[in-house]
C-alpha cells in the first residue's frame, strides 16, 4: 500500500442498531455542528472544506469527529476529498421523527433570528 | 423577610419565545437529566430528592439547573420542598414534536436495553 494511502485513521462508523439517542443529542447541541447537519439535511453530498461554517480546520476535524462518532454523519475517502453525508435513512429507522423535529426546531429558531 | 427565605437565591426561568433548541438538546444529552425529564414526562410534579437517579445532591442541583436553565424544567419552592415540573406545555408551542420524538428516541433505545 502506498505510504500516502497511511497516513489518515480508517473512518469508523456505529451501526445503526447502536445509535444512542444521547449521543444524537449531544452532537446536535453544539452550533458549528447544527449548521453541519443542517447543511447535509439539504444537500446529498458535501466536501469537508465546503460548509458554511468559520471555524480552524483543527476544530472543524473535531466537529466531524464527534458528528460521526455519534451516527450522525458518514465520510468516506475519494481521492484527496472526504465527503460526507448525513445518515438520515439510519437515524429516521432507528429513531423516527426525531432528525426532522430537531431541524424543524432549529429553523423555527433560525427563522426568528433568534 | 425572614432570614429563612433568603438562603436561596431566586429561581429564573426563560421565557417561552427565548426557549433556544441547542441548549434544549445539550440539557437532554445527559444521561441524569434524562431520566429526570422523562420521569417527569409521566409524572405531572415531583419533590427533587423523589428522582430514581443516583447522584450526590450537588450534582443534582447541577443538572437541575442545567435543564432549569434550558427551559425544560420549571422549579417552585413550597415550604421546604423545591417542586419541579416538565415545561411541556412551552416545548410543545415553541418545538413542535420535539420533545415527544426525543422521549420516544430514548424509550426505544431503553427498551433494547442499551
């Protein structure tokens, strides 16, 4: 295998029977990553750098991390790009109605520039 | 006023329309302030020490400030009871679904035993 091909960590995902609702919750509490979720909820498909977020790589990593850790998101590698979705399919089997009443809240919030 | 009404500093609760999600969302990631929310959710007011968690009253009185603090809760003193109850009522107007859709995540993953 080349040695670039070494450097990243595989990317580990929780399978879908092991979601837990508390870490759901907590990934979802923090700012950076609503704005995160709430992109993907949207778009099928992003590139790590194309969020609308401003934050230091290091944190955005970081963001990433504990979204995926959580269930929240997939990444995989495509050459240099890591791309990410949102498991929506995963989260509405495991917990229905739980992904799209948390957006909904935050756009009620959003949209009162609260 | 007496002495005795002094020792506690005043209960503040947000009010309805400043009801933020992400802190609502933080406040439900804890496994404590979890079972408090949900014992509440059947239970319409409850004595604090009267919660099925085993935590040192501190750190009680941490969580319920956290979830006071959130808008989950809403705490009145009679007495020398602090009675608490769900703010139900104010999460349903201002997040529709979101509360029942979070409950029914958590009894799920409860009933997996997870």
């Amino acid at each position: 295998m080349p040695r670039s091909h070494q450097r990243r960590p595989a990317l580990i995902h929780v399978a879908t029977a092991d979601l837990d609702v508390l870490d759901v919750l907590h990934a979802l509490s923090d700012p950076t990553r609503m704005i995160i979720t709430r992109t993907l909820y949207d778009d099928p498909e992003r590139a790590c750098g194309t969020f609308p977020v401003e934050v230091a790589p290091s944190t955005l990593s970081h963001h990433f991390r504990v979204l995926r850790e959580a269930g929240v998101i997939h990444q995989r590698e495509e050459g240099n790009r890591r791309l990410t979705t949102l498991r929506r399919a995963d989260l509405d089997e495991r917990f229905p109605g739980l992904l799209d009443a948390i957006v909904s809240a935050y756009d009620r919030r959003s949209g009162e520039g609260g």
